[in-house]
C-alpha cells in the first residue's frame, strides 16, 4: 500500500528584487491586507566570523549599533520606533546578524531612514564600548552562568563536535576577551563587516513598490560602498569515532543530554539536508513522534525530549558545518546511555523498516503549518526573506519550501536515518550538581 502524501498548501508571496549601486541588495514583498511594515536588515556577519581572542565579539556588537548612530544620539533609534507605535530588535546568529523593525505603514520612512543612519556608522566611543561589555557580561551571567542549564547545549556541543576556532568556540564570549576588547578593534569589524554589500534589507506588508523603491534610494543609496569580505570557509571533515563529553552543572537539578550528528550542506545540497530536516520531526516532533512516544510515554527514561537542525534550532538559516541535534532532560538516577542506545534503536528502526502510514504525511503538514505560522506577520516574512537572499540568492524560496518539505519521501528519510550511527556522534552529558 503507498504511503499517503500530504497535501501542502503554498504561498504566492510577491517578491521584487533590486541592488543598489553601493552594493545593497533589497527584497520587497507586498501585503497590503493590514496597515503595518516588518523591515529588516541581515548583515553576512554572525559568531562563526569573530576573530580569535575575540569571543563575543559579534554579538557585542550587535548592542553598540543600538548605541547611536551617524547623526542619531544614544537612545534615538528606541525613542522614534516606540513614538511611532513599533516594535524593534536585534539579534546574533552562527552566520548572520539581523536588526528589525514592525511599525504602522505610515512609519516606513522613519524605520529606513534609521536602518540607513547605522549602516553609515554607530556611535563607537569607549563610554559606549565599556558600557555594553558589562551589559553583555550580565546577560552572560544570567543566561548561563546562573541558569540551570545554561548553554546546553548550544554552548556545550561544538566545541566536542567541531576542532576549529569559527565552529567550536564560545560565541557568547569569555569576559577576559570582552573586557580587552577596544574601540579600535569595533570600528574595524564594522568596517570590515557592515558594508553595504554585506547586507540585505528586507520589507514587507503595506508598502507601495515604486514609492518603497525611491524611499530606499533616499536613504540608502547615498551610505558610502564599501565591498564585501570574502567569506572564508569554514568546512571541516566529519566524525569518524564518537566524541563525548560529560561536565557537571552546580545548579541543574536533573540530568540531561544532547547529542548531535552532522548533516549534508543546507545551502550547496538542499535536496540532501532537507530529508534530516524531517526527520528530526519524525523523530520528536509531538506525542505520535517515535522518540516522545518511546522514551517520554512508554519508557519514562526522559521527561523530555526534541529535535531540531542546526545548533540555534533554525534549519533555514545556517551553512555548513551544521548538525541534527537531539536533547533529552532525564528524571532523577536517569540512565544517559539507555537513552542514547535507545535513540540508536528508534533511528535504525527508521531505516530498517520504513514508516508507518500516515506517519510522513502527518509530519510534514505540522511542519508546513509551523513554517507558514512564522512568515504570516510580516516582520517574520521579511526576516526570512532577508536570510534566504544573505545565504542563496533566493527569498522567494520561502514560498517553496513547504512545498519541498512535502515532497520529502520515505526512502530519503529513511536513508538520512541511516546516516546517524555512533560512530557519527557528538554528545554531551550534564550531570546534575543541584537540589533537588
């Protein structure tokens, strides 16, 4: 009997594209259903592309470019998104950085005008510097150092999995590389990264092209040009022994787990990563998942469990060298290599004996729903958009890439879940130190 296939519903999001003459590519895309504009802007610049004695060093920046800017004092960009009614934030990523924007439609100008004033240069002085080390070194603190399981495993896996610098290192930072950091060194990774031929901007919603068009060519066109770096590469070869590594958490109060095999290139070989893309969901996406049916509710060897691509969990927004991760959190006396055996098993299963009917289908419309969730607001659809054009030159695969998920078939599932033996593998192991 042939598997069922899910029928996937797709988007016809419009999409205009043009580059600057400074090098600035831009990505429109229409909505004019509610009066509202998501803007955003993708610097090619993320954790992976910080220099070594450096860690941290590409998401301080990102908090000096809310400091000020070319003619904006500290606080003024915060001040005139908020007047306007808008939301704004930034964010830091393995490859890319992004600063956004959602604002009533009758505020594009004011969003592009501020966006185009720190692309020509933020306020870098040493006030400024110093202050956003220490407000980095207390994110530090309350993000890992003083939360149970803090960094797991985000921060725990590379450096097992990976041998080099961009990959394995610690992208939020050792406070002695923050502290030394100088204002020098800032305004050369800003001259070096945030060019304007290292960036995208993205808008979408209510917004007329033409008009949006010369908005954009007032305000951007006249930032300096400034060529891209060339992105060098960050390839490494893949395991051949398992790696493991255990470390004791003083504060969590259960053990935990995460394990981690690496996956085919997510830009130059879509069609081969996309089946693992999958297969994370078959295996721990929702109670019928293979992995929560079998360790949560028959087994009770975890109290949970989840699966996802890439080691910030966003499998269309990152390069190779990346990874399918399964983390597990594990009841008092929880035994880590049960679970690891087990999840042995239940992969082997899958390309053993295949799927069950109905399995694949109803997989792949949750994850159609999930994927079509996060582009309906229009900041999440110019945010993607603005990734997809930074990585591959192409922001209307976001209107594919339902459909590619559904076309995923059970063979290629089943040979992606092949690929993860143990010889493949990376793991961590977090040994509870606190109270329970």
């Amino acid at each position: 009997m042939a598997a069922r296939r899910s029928k996937i519903p797709a988007t016809k999001y419009p999409v205009e594209r043009f580059t600057l003459d400074n090098g600035l590519r831009v990505v429109l895309t229409p909505d004019r259903s509610a009066p509202v504009v998501g803007v955003a802007v993708v610097y090619d610049v993320g954790i992976r592309s910080e220099p070594e004695g450096r860690t941290g060093f590409a998401h301080l920046f990102e908090h000096l470019m809310f400091q000020g800017s070319a003619n904006l004092e500290k606080l003024a960009h915060f001040r005139y998104v908020q007047g306007a009614g808008g939301t704004f934030n930034g964010s830091t990523h393995l490859d890319y950085t992004d600063y956004f924007e959602t604002l009533p439609s009758n505020a594009l100008e004011r969003a592009l005008f501020l966006e185009a004033d720190r692309m020509r240069g933020p306020r870098l002085t040493e006030e400024n510097l110093r202050n956003q080390v220490d407000v980095v070194k207390e994110e530090i603190r309350v993000n890992v150092l003083n939360r149970p399981y803090g960094g797991f495993p985000w921060l725990r896996l590379p450096p097992i999995m990976f041998d080099t610098f961009p990959n394995a290192h610690d992208g939020y930072g050792s406070f002695d590389d923050l502290e030394s950091a100088t204002v020098e060194e800032a305004a050369d990774f800003f001259d070096r990264y945030y060019a304007c031929g290292n960036a995208v901007l993205a808008v979408s919603g209510d917004l007329d092209v033409a008009q949006t068009q010369e908005l954009v060519e007032r305000h951007f066109g006249s930032v300096p040009a400034r060529p891209a770096p060339v992105r060098p590469s960050f390839a490494e070869p893949d395991l051949t022994a398992e790696r493991r590594q255990a470390y004791t958490d003083r504060l969590a109060p259960l053990p935990a787990v995460a394990t981690a095999w690496r996956v085919p290139d997510p830009i130059a070989d879509l069609a081969g990563y996309l089946p693992y893309v999958v297969l994370a969901e078959v295996l721990t996406d929702g109670d019928a998942s293979r992995l929560v049916e079998r360790l949560a509710l028959r087994d009770r060897t975890v109290t949970s469990i989840g699966g996802y691509l890439g080691l910030m969990g966003e499998p269309f927004g990152v390069r190779d060298p990346t990874a399918l991760l399964v983390e597990a959190h594990l009841p008092p006396g929880g035994d880590v290599d049960k679970v690891l055996r087990t999840i042995d098993e239940e992969a082997a299963r899958v390309a053993t004996d295949g799927l069950v009917d109905g399995e694949l289908a109803r997989t792949q419309a949750r994850m159609a729903t999930h994927l079509l969730r996060g582009t309906d607001a229009v900041l999440g659809r110019a945010l993607q958009m603005a990734v997809l054009e930074q990585q591959r030159g192409a922001p209307d695969l976001l209107n594919d890439l339902p459909r590619l998920i559904g076309e995923v078939t059970e063979e290629q599932v089943r040979a992606a879940a092949a690929s993860l033996r143990p010889e493949r593998r990376a793991a961590v192991e977090v040994i509870p130190g606190g109270t329970k």
